[in-house]
C-alpha cells in the first residue's frame, strides 16, 4: 500500500459493536428517565388532586346511591336544565365573540408596537391577571349598581331621571365576562401576528394591494392560528364561569355553574355530579368537534408552538 493511499478503518469486531449499541441504548433511556423524573412531580399532582376527584365526580354520577342511570335519564325531561344550558352556551357564545370584536384590534397593534409603548401595552393588558376574578365582579357591581358610577354619571349629565337596571341582567353578565375574559384573547393572536413576516404585508402593498386588502389576504388568514386558540380558549372558560355570573346576574340568567352549586347546597350530590360530568363531556365533545373540522387542527400548531 503506497504512502499516500487513504487508510480505511477496521470494523469493530461483534463483541465491540454489541457493546456500542447497548451502550447507546442505555443513554437513550438514562435521557428518557431523566425526562420522566422532571415530569413527575407534575402528573403526580395532576393524578391525585385533578383526575381522582373527575373520576369520583364522574362514579358518584351513576353509582350513589346505587347503580344507576337515573340521573342522565332525568335531564332529558328536566326544562329547568335545558334553559339554563341553552343560556350558558348563548352566554359564551356572546362572550367568545365580544372579546374577539374587542381583542383582535388590540393584538394587532400590540404586535407593531415596539420599544416602551409595547411594553406599557402588554401591562395594561396583563393588568387584569394582578387581580382575582372576586374583586373585578365587586368592581363591575359598584360601577352597574342603582347608585354606582354610571347611573350617577348619567343623571348628573341629565341624561335619565330614575337609575337604570343595569346590574343582575345578561347584559352585565357578558360585559363583565369579556373584560375578564379578553386578556386570553389578545395573547395568543398578539403571539401569532408578531410572528408574521413584516415582508408579507409590504410585499402585497407593493403589488397594489390597499390596507384593507392587505389585511383581508394577508394579514388575517395567517392570523387564524391565534383566533381560533383564542376563541377556544374563552369559550371553554365561558362555559364553567361561576363566580361573575352569581354576583353580577340575575335569577333568569343562571348559568350550569350556578345550578350545580345550587345543587349542591340542597345536597343532591348525585344529580350534581350528573350536571358536572354533562358540562365536562361537552366541553369535551365541543374540543374535540373543533379538532376535527378540515383546517383547525393544523391552523393551531403554529399557536402552540
């Protein structure tokens, strides 16, 4: 073999290959236990404080006080159910869309914000997070009430004579809803159109194509990830709100939330743990339909990435 030919390497014999690919085996799954030790703790936590009591709640539905389906027949002849069903997805149905009317704006100009007007932006925004829901209800009540702020604005202005009926309606259920709910609105469309290609937009402006045009071809269709993860994600949370509608509603406008406490309190722990798994199941149902439909499983990886 002459100087300058290239020296091939030797195989590695049986024995040396076998003990490579066992030794690659056992990093691998070194790496996958260490991944699952981090993780843990979390799902852990999550069996014993989130998936015992659904499944305890899920039981008690069909076995208390003895096997049984009486429960789900009974809601099928229950008006009182269906009412306050009907009101609660109308409710989040209205809510879902309030927020996207009032948040995709927002989102649109906190992602061509920069610098310091940004980040005074995404505080303002972020503002209602520093605060509980409890508090922010007790806020709309003192603003909606007979004697609250807009009544007494209004009739110092001479606007009305005798207050308006302002508080314990639908109306006051869904304006405090989206201003509670609006936050996780804007976040995920902000998310999504700040990663938009700046170069999209000049690029259409430059074939002629007007703002509205612009915004209607270019900017909105890849913006669909961060509205439809949005829009989820407040009619998700819509559909079990609790707290806003009892303080700010009123009897007509009961949601299933305020039905299963109520149940609760006459103690008819049965019929409310078949309301409780019924919400759960469409929620789920909704989720998954949603999953399903050509496009919305796509559009959201870009969202959750």
């Amino acid at each position: 073999m002459s100087a300058g030919t290239p020296r091939l390497p030797l195989p590695l014999p049986a024995w040396a290959a076998k003990r490579t690919k066992v030794g690659a085996r056992g990093s691998i799954l070194a790496e996958h236990s260490g991944q699952f030790l981090l993780v843990a703790p979390l799902v852990l936590y999550m069996l014993v404080f989130y998936a015992a009591p659904v499944l305890a709640m899920l039981a008690r539905s069909v076995i208390d006080p003895h096997p049984t389906l009486h429960n789900f027949a009974r809601l099928s002849h229950d008006a009182v159910f269906f009412h306050v069903f009907a009101n609660t997805v109308l409710t989040a149905v209205i809510v879902t869309a309030g927020a996207l009317s009032l948040g995709y704006p927002v989102a649109l100009a906190l992602s061509r914000m920069r610098g310091t007007a940004a980040t005074v932006t995404l505080i303002i925004v972020l503002l209602p997070f520093w605060t509980s829901v409890l508090v922010r209800s007790y806020a709309w009540m003192v603003l909606l009430g007979r004697h609250g702020l807009i009544n007494e604005a209004l009739r110092a202005a001479g606007v009305i004579d005798t207050p308006l009926r302002l508080l314990n309606t639908a109306f006051a259920v869904d304006l405090a809803m989206i201003h509670i709910l609006l936050p996780y609105m804007i976040l995920p469309i902000a998310g999504v159109l700040r990663q938009l290609d700046p170069a999209l937009p000049r690029a259409a402006a430059g074939l002629g194509a007007t703002p509205w045009g612009t915004f209607r071809q270019v900017v909105l269709p890849l913006s669909m990830p961060g509205v439809i993860a949005g829009t989820l994600l407040v009619f998700v949370l819509s559909l079990g709100f609790y707290i806003t509608p009892a303080l700010v509603g009123g009897p007509r406008d009961m949601m299933l939330s305020q039905l299963i406490a109520q149940q609760v309190d006459l103690l008819n722990w049965p019929y409310a743990a078949c309301l409780s798994a019924t919400l759960l199941l469409a929620t789920l149902a909704l989720l998954g339909l949603c999953q399903a439909l050509p496009g919305v499983r796509g559009a959201l990886r870009p969202a959750i990435r």
